[in-house]
C-alpha cells in the first residue's frame, strides 16, 4: 500500500462523519508541500468508500452527486487539526480540499468504474505511439476499460496515460 492509499484510508472515516466519501488524493512534494483532498457525497447505496474500495466491493456505477462548498469546508476546518494531531502531513504543509470536478481524473478503477456510461478523454500508450480519444466508457475489467471507439477499443490500465471525464453540457 502506497503513503497516499495509506492516508486516504486514515482520513476515510473522518470524511464520512461529514457525509463524504475520499474520492482521490495529490501529494505535490516541490516547494511547500501540499495535499490536495477529492471528496464527493457519499452515496450508501453505491458502497462509498476510500479510492478502490467502491471498485472491489462491486459498486454500482451510479453518479454520486458534487458536495456542497458548504459539506467540503466543514470537512476542512476538522481534517486539518486532525492530519496535524496524527501527525499526517507536515505542519508547515499546505492542506487544500475540493470536489474532483466535472473533469474528474480517472486513475483507479474505481474511478473508472464510476465513469461507465459517461464520456471519457483518454490517452493512451499503443504500439502506434500515444494516441488520445474522446468515447463513451463501455466497460471495465480486471485488465483495463472498453470504449466505443474504433481508434481505441480496449485500454489496458498499464497503458493508460491519462484519463479524465468529459461532460457533455447541453444548452
């Protein structure tokens, strides 16, 4: 388990006395350190939980819905005393807290998992060299994502490069 997997685990149960759920995490170690948290509402129903919990418990692909700036600073003004009190992050850190977007980055299945149905951006590593598409996410599996794409059907996890959510905004 990786320093960030293991944190979001810590802070997991304190998102979700606020109705939260853990949705990604930044560690930008350059300069002043800075952690950036991802939280979105928790759904019951949907199994919630910390990064690829909801992936391995079989969640449903149901949206869950922004929080509220409201929801998010709250969760803020407790999460910082509580990293500083664990001894989490380093005190002259920076602690920064939002919800991850329409423009969500996709990096673990999880993520994915959510995303099905959806329109995604991915590039990707093929025998071609880097390619980047716009389709609909059809499928996950254990090996990577399907989409309805005849550039790119099928991207196996190792060959992502970047994923990311693209809304479509009707007028």
């Amino acid at each position: 388990m990786t320093a960030v997997e293991t944190l979001a685990r810590e802070i997991e149960p304190l998102a979700q006395r606020y109705g939260l759920a853990i949705y990604d995490l930044d560690v930008i170690a350059h300069g002043r350190p800075t952690l950036r948290v991802y939280a979105e509402r928790r759904l019951e129903e949907s199994g919630g939980g910390a990064l690829d919990e909801r992936a391995e418990s079989g969640a449903t692909a149901q949206r869950t819905p922004n929080a509220t700036i409201g929801e998010l600073e709250s969760f803020a003004r407790v999460l910082i005393p509580y990293l500083s009190m664990k001894d989490l992050f380093p005190r002259e850190g920076q602690i920064e807290v939002s919800s991850p977007g329409m423009n969500r980055r996709l990096r673990r299945p999880a993520h994915f998992v959510s995303a099905v149905g959806q329109t995604v951006a991915v590039t990707a590593q093929t025998p071609s060299g880097k390619q980047t598409v716009k389709a609909k996410l059809t499928a996950v599996s254990d090996e990577g994502i399907a989409l309805d794409s005849a550039q790119i059907p099928h991207v196996g996890f190792a060959d992502i490069i970047r994923a990311q959510m693209e809304p479509e905004i009707k007028f």
